[in-house]
C-alpha cells in the first residue's frame, strides 16, 4: 500500500509534461488520487473486528489517519498547481511543477487551500475529539499565518494588504472561537481531554 501511495505522489513530478497537460480535476490520475483518499478514509475509520495492536503505538488505523492527511494534502497542492499551471503563458505547454513562476495569484491560492485543509482538520478533531489532528490543523495555521506575512502580502498593494490582514484576522477568530466553544462545552460536559 505504501508503494502504490509513493507511485500515484510520484505520477505527477515523473510524468510532468504528460501531467501538466491534461485537463485539471478531471482526468485519470486525479480519480485514481480520490479512489485512495477514499481507500484510505475507510481503512482510517472502520474499525474492523480482528485489528493488529501495537504496544505503543495503537492500531494501525493511527498509520492510515497519518497517511490519509499528507496524501490528502499532498493531492490538494497537486490539483491547485494543475489549475494554475493552466494559465501559462504558452497553455498547456508547460510542464506540471509546483513552483508559482511568481504569480501571485498561485501563491494566494496555496495559502487559501491551506488554510481551507486546516480548518476541515480542526473541526474533525474537535467534532471527533482526536488531539493529534487538532495539533496538526493549529500547525498548519500557524505556517500558513507566517507564509501570508511573509510570502504572501510582501507583493500585494495596500489595499490589498488591509483586505488580507482583515481577512486573516476573521478567520484566526473563527479558529479562536471554535476552541472557545470546544472548551466550554467540554468544561459542561465534565471530561479532562
């Protein structure tokens, strides 16, 4: 399983001027892309009746969680780099890479579906209560925070720069509320974690 996830990461970077020609979100690789997020959503949440433990580490369902969320990212960058590599300068001719070429419209749309990638996370793991991945959603947060300061708004022009700073600051209260509200339910509620 390991090696059929590396062979579909590897597809589009080995096959890039085949890859950065076709047509983006449908085609062939991107379909194969969502049978194994699929594939590996269910082996992450069924929990079947003879499982493997391991002493410290749990089930292997922990491995394909792991697996699920950097596939899944990894496809997602995959498909934003394909959309936008469809507006080149020669269309089509360029091949698939995930370098923006300096459009800042590329670089935009990497830290939107970031940040988009992160907020599904942490509502997963405050609706299912799993720690893990509500640390990796407020990491992923935290970079993708620096990455607009950084990257992203050294480019814009000032009006620009306010609506971003603004539009930053309404989605970090949205993160910051949805961990108010998750505490205070769980103070309610009595539990510890």
């Amino acid at each position: 399983m390991a090696i059929s996830i590396a062979r579909a990461g590897f597809f589009p970077l080995q096959y890039a001027g085949d890859f950065g020609a076709m047509t983006p979100f449908i085609n062939i690789p991107t379909l194969v892309f969502m049978l194994m997020i699929t594939g590996l959503t269910f082996l992450t949440v069924k929990k079947f009746k003879y499982e493997l433990i391991w002493k410290q580490e749990g089930t292997p369902r922990y491995l394909y969680g792991i697996l699920l969320v950097l596939f899944t990212f990894y496809v997602m960058n995959v498909e934003v780099a394909s959309y936008f590599g469809m507006f080149s300068a020669d269309n089509y001719s360029e091949q698939f890479t995930f370098n923006t070429h300096g459009r800042l419209s590329h670089q935009l749309a990497y830290s939107l579906s970031w940040l988009l990638f992160a907020l599904v996370l942490l509502i997963i793991g405050i609706r299912w209560k799993i720690i893990h991945i509500r640390w990796v959603a407020l990491g992923l947060i935290v970079i993708t925070s620096f990455k607009v300061f950084l990257k992203d708004l050294s480019a814009l022009g000032q009006l620009y720069r306010v609506f971003s700073f603004i539009g930053l600051a309404v989605t970090l209260m949205f993160v910051s509320f949805l961990y108010q509200r998750y505490f205070i339910i769980r103070k309610n509620n009595g539990e510890e974690n």
